[in-house]
C-alpha cells in the first residue's frame, strides 16, 4: 500500500525485534529493521526520504541511540523525521537528555500495544504534516530575498500553513523554519483567538475532531473578526518573525522548557521543537499572546 507508514525500527535485541514486528503487522505500517545505530545510519544514508518516522532503542553496541540520533539531527536530510526513542530507563535525568537530543516522543519498555501504536500514530501524523508543510514550502515564494519587511493578517489554519511556507523561504533552511513558523501561527489562531485549551485539544484530537472545532469556532460571531499580525523584518544579519494574537495569552514558560510529564502526550511539544530547532531564538512577551522568533542569517552568502 503506498500510503502506508514506512517505520524504521533499530533494535538489537531479537526478543524486542521480534515482538515489535507483531505489533506492525497492522496494515497501515511497513517496517525495516535494523541491529544496531551503524546499520540504521547506513539505511538513513541511502533512503532518508523512505522513512516516515524511526523507532530507536536508545541502548546498544557500536553506535547508541542519542548517538545515532545526533547525527540525524545534523544532517538535514534526516532532521525532520520524527524519533521515538525506546528504553528500559524511566528516570527523569534519562529522558530529558533524550528530549533535548531531539527524542520528543518516547516510549518504555516492556511495551503496551496500546501505548506503542498511540504513539507511533502520533509521531506518524507529525511526520506527514511536516512533510505536508515542506511541499507548501518549495511553492513558496523566493522573492522574500528581496524583501525588507513585510505585514500580514490571517485567520484560518490552511492561511497559517500558507504564510508559513512562505516566510520560511526567506531563511537560511526553511526545512526547518516551515516547522517552527507554523506552530506558532496555528498555536496564535487555535490557542489564542479561538481559546482552544490544551487539554480540549487533547481530547479533540483524540477524537479527530480537532480541525472540525477550529472551523466551528471560527464561525462563531465573537470570532469572525479576530486576526493574527504577523510581521516580517530583516535588520542587518537577522530576520525576525513578530506575530501577535487577539487572545487571552496562556502560561507560555511552561513550554519553553522540557517536561517529562507531557512526553506521552499526542501535542504540545511544538514550541520546544520551534525554539531549539527553527530558530536562534524564540522570544514571548506579557500574557503571551506576543511572540519574537529569529533567525541569523550570519554566515549565509549575500
């Protein structure tokens, strides 16, 4: 089946290897296998572009998870495929080092089916609207080399994604900045004008109402006039993206930093990803309904 969920899946225990290619055996997913990081890497190498996302044993000979992990996130053919990292060890030092490797969805050991397909479907979707936002973004516009500064309003999800793939062009690697823009502007129009909570959003997206619910609240008279500003600047060796929303603003500290808590959560990792993988910085001010994010264009050929 082409739309099938291509899942590489690097283990070298034969028990594990074992029952995880049972638990693939869902029609959705096809899975390769690989013994151990210096295979997977082989694999990576040659079919980046094959996988939708990697489940990654994070202990093992020769080459080791966060090792293998490294590497992806330095090659940028690799960067933006979704890591699930899998480990016997739950502490908390273990899993934040995970996180900050670039691991923002993990699983433990032994699995629960229920828990291991939840969580390769989350990281799956992820993957596809990632791979979504970066054919917006070859559509985009490369004449925002040229442009100084620029403002523009928007309301709807599909604009957000729109403008994203747009301004993204304007950076360095807008494989990366397409990511980070469009979280914050889908978290300006979903979280902020239309006051969607995280946790409605969990248990709309657990449903699959979420998108229904967006369009719903949109139509809603106290909502038919709210827009999201956002505002373009290039200043000397620096673009800076300024968006604002007509919202109430929400707790934003609590998502700037890592919280093993919420790693088994189907959301809400999209600012960490933005801050330490979009941008050189990410900057949010007052109640939170203000957001700054940068990017250095130090280094880039004129």
């Amino acid at each position: 089946m082409a739309d099938r969920t291509r899942v590489l899946v690097v283990e070298d225990n034969e028990y594990d290897r074992a029952l995880l290619q049972v638990h693939l055996r869902e029609d959705e997913f096809a899975a390769d296998f690989a013994g151990d990081g210096m295979e997977a890497w082989a694999l990576l190498e040659q079919h980046a572009d094959r996988y939708d996302l990697v489940l990654l044993d994070r202990t093992m000979p020769r080459m080791n998870g966060l090792e293998l992990l490294g590497r992806m996130k330095r090659d940028p053919r690799c960067r933006t495929i979704p890591v699930i990292l899998q480990t016997a060890h739950v502490g908390r030092e273990e899993m934040i080092e995970g996180i900050r490797a670039g691991a923002y969805y993990y699983l433990t050991k032994p699995y629960d089916r229920d828990v291991l397909l939840t969580v390769i479907r989350t990281a799956a979707t992820d993957s596809h609207e990632i791979r979504g936002l970066q054919k917006r973004l070859r559509r985009g516009l490369n004449v925002l080399s040229l442009l100084s500064e620029a403002r523009f309003a928007i309301r709807t999800l599909d604009e957000a994604r729109d403008l994203a793939g747009v301004l993204a062009n304007a950076c360095p690697d807008p494989d990366s900045a397409v990511v980070g823009l469009t979280e914050l502007l889908v978290n300006a129009v979903e979280h902020g004008n239309l006051g969607i909570t995280y946790e409605e959003k969990s248990g709309l997206r657990n449903c699959h109402d979420w998108e229904a619910e967006v369009v719903r609240r949109l139509e809603l008279s106290e909502n038919a006039a709210k827009k999201v500003d956002v505002h373009f600047q290039r200043l000397g060796d620096q673009i800076h993206f300024h968006i604002r929303d007509e919202g109430k603003g929400f707790e934003w500290k609590r998502y700037l930093d890592i919280d093993p808590c919420r790693a088994f959560d189907t959301h809400g990792r999209g600012i960490l990803l933005a801050r330490h993988f979009s941008f050189t910085a990410l900057e949010y001010r007052g109640r939170g309904n203000e957001v700054t994010a940068t990017v250095s264009l130090a280094g880039v050929p004129a």
